[in-house]
C-alpha cells in the first residue's frame, strides 16, 4: 500500500509519495511554493527535494535554526514577515522538511497566515514520520513548555520517504523509536513484540513498521480529531515525559533530552503506576520496561530534581479543573485515561525507574 487515505489528507510513502506531491501542485495550481527547513535539512535534505518538485512556480527557501529552544512564538513571527515581505498570498503552498519541530512550527504558521494558507509535511526524522507529522496537531512552545500554543489543522498532504532518515544519527533514530513503542503498548500487543530484538532487522523491513505504526495513530486520531476522549490515549508516557523534558532543557546543569528519550522514560513511569494503581501486572510492567530500557540511556534523578519535575505537572494539556491526569494502562493495547495519581505514587514510580 502506497498511500493512507483519510478524511481531510492523504499519507504516502516513497516513490508514490512525490507522484501525489506534483498531481496536488498541479491540481491546485499554487501562485508560490514556500519550504521551510533548519540548517540541518537545508544541508542533508534539500538537493534530494529539489530533484523531486516539478513546479512551474516560484520556490523559495526558509531556513530557521534547528532546536527545541527555536520552536517559538519568535521563530513563528520571523516566518511569517518573511512570508508577507517575499509576495507569499493565500494561494501559496508552505512545504515543511524536517523533522517534528519544523512540522510543528511550519502547520502552525501555515494555519494562522492570512487565516490559513495549504501545507505539506515531509517529515525527515522517524519520529517525525511516526508522530508529529501525524494527526494535524501544530504548535510551538511557551518558554519551556512543551506545545502550549498550537491548533489541529491537517496538512493537504504527508509525504513518507525513508530515505531521510540515512542522515539522522542513532540517538534520533531512538527518539522515534519511543513513539513506536507507545503504539504498541496502547494498541497493540503483537507490534510491541516486533521489537524485541530490533538488532535482528533489517533496513527493508522498517518501511513496514513505519506503516503499521502511522495506521495505529491515524486510526485513533481519525475517531477523535480534537482530542475530546479516545486520542488522549497517544498521550500514555507523555505526562511525565512532557515534565522531564521541559525540566532538563530549562535546568543549565542537566542533559537536554530528546522528545523521545523523555518520554521513553515517562513511559517506565507510566508502566510502573498502572501496575500499581490498575490491574496492570508486574510482570507485565517489567518486560516492556526493560524492552524500554533495552534502547535508552538511563537518566540519574535526584530526590530533588523530582520534586521539580513535579512542578511542571499543572502545566500539562490534559489537566482539568486543576486535576492532573494520566493516561494508565489496565493491559497492553487498553489505555484507561483521566487517571488520578498521587504525588507519593509518582515518588515510587521514580524509585522504580531507578532501580530498573
């Protein structure tokens, strides 16, 4: 299968994938075609596109900076005068290469220029493949603080091409990896055991994974589109994931993680207060966190770091009413969400990934 067709936009892989990218050009006939990379993509990816677009229109370039701490209201503002100085209308067409923060930040520019204007995701990272280009969320930080501006708007199209991902280095790979992983334990049972021993693999067969990964979350996201109950599943190892991530890139002493190192870890956290608030076994719990575990670096915590990571609880999405809640598992493949959990709880989930 080349192409996922859903609702409002198509996914399609490799080859196929840029066949739809020129038919959607020709078909709509933009006045200019605008693509948005960081340095990063601009140096490793963007020949390989250039080769591909077959466009009798303008094409302009927008480079912003690569990193976390550039997915900002600034950086937004920065495109968007770019955008409005070069004769960008609200027939243009904004491409967005790279990995999830550029997708993130080009669909939110897109959806708020000129009260929107059409984009594309070509995401280059796995994670960007497996998640963010996924599902229509786009948005940019609050200081540190992960997607707090944002609104859910589908690109008109998400081109998959696994040939990006020969530039990514091994610790990118794993941060897609996470989100894979989450896929299988909200949803699926028998694609969580594909990757027990990922080392056995072979290239040919992550075209495939990719694929069965992006249907389990397009399948969810296309039952619940704003997130009102069922999608909040995608949100499993997040709550805490979310936290540790703002938590290390705010702290100057500590490691920057990536979304996905973070929320591997949230994941362990998250295992660890099913077993001990739903019916989740321990044995359970053990094997897919030390499958986790099995790809990521462990990360020390402090008494005192956890207590500020807590801190950084209230500011997550899915609270209401001042309550901070979990997305729990009772068994793989059945989330439970809106999960309240205690601070002691959370104390001893930590206890838990420490010891692993």
């Amino acid at each position: 299968m080349n192409t996922i067709e859903l609702e409002n936009y198509t996914i399609a892989f490799q080859e196929q994938a840029y066949t739809e990218l020129n038919l959607l050009i020709n078909i709509k006939a933009y006045s200019s075609i605008y693509i948005l990379v960081d340095s990063n993509t601009q140096e490793k990816c963007s020949k390989f596109l250039s080769e591909k677009i077959e466009a009798d229109v303008r094409i302009e370039w927008i480079e912003i900076e690569p990193g976390e701490e550039f997915k900002t209201i600034s950086t937004c503002s920065e495109i968007w005068k770019t955008l409005s100085e070069t004769g960008a209308d609200r027939k243009s067409l904004l491409i967005n290469l790279g990995g999830g923060i550029v997708t993130d930040i080009g669909g939110f520019v897109a959806s708020s220029f000129k009260r929107g204007i059409d984009f594309v995701h070509i995401p280059t990272t796995l994670l960007g493949m497996v998640d963010a280009a996924i599902g229509g969320k786009n948005g940019v930080n609050l200081d540190s603080l992960k997607n707090q501006i944002g609104l859910i708007r589908p690109p008109q199209l998400v081109v998959v091409d696994v040939g990006y991902l020969s530039t990514l280095p091994s610790e990118e790979m794993r941060s897609g990896l996470a989100e894979m992983l989450k896929h299988g334990l909200i949803a699926n049972e028998d694609y969580l055991d594909s990757f027990k021993d990922l080392s056995q693999f072979q290239v040919d067969k992550l075209p495939e994974l990719i694929r069965d990964s992006i249907r389990i979350k397009t399948k969810i996201a296309e039952e619940d589109p704003f997130e009102n109950g069922l999608r909040m599943a995608l949100n499993f190892g997040h709550t805490l994931g979310h936290a540790i991530e703002s938590y290390q890139m705010e702290s100057p002493s500590k490691t920057k993680l990536l979304h996905g190192e973070a929320v591997a870890i949230g994941m362990i956290l998250a295992l660890k207060l099913s077993a001990d608030i739903l019916k989740f076994t321990e044995e359970k719990c053990d094997k897919a966190s030390q499958l986790i575990s099995q790809y990521f670096k462990p990360v020390t915590f402090t008494s005192e770091d956890v207590s500020k990571i807590k801190t950084y609880l209230k500011h997550d999405k899915k609270n209401s009413s001042g309550n901070i809640n979990f997305v729990l598992l009772e068994k793989i493949g059945q989330p439970k969400l809106n999960c309240r959990v205690s601070d002691d709880q959370i104390n001893k989930a930590f206890a838990y990934y420490k010891d692993l």
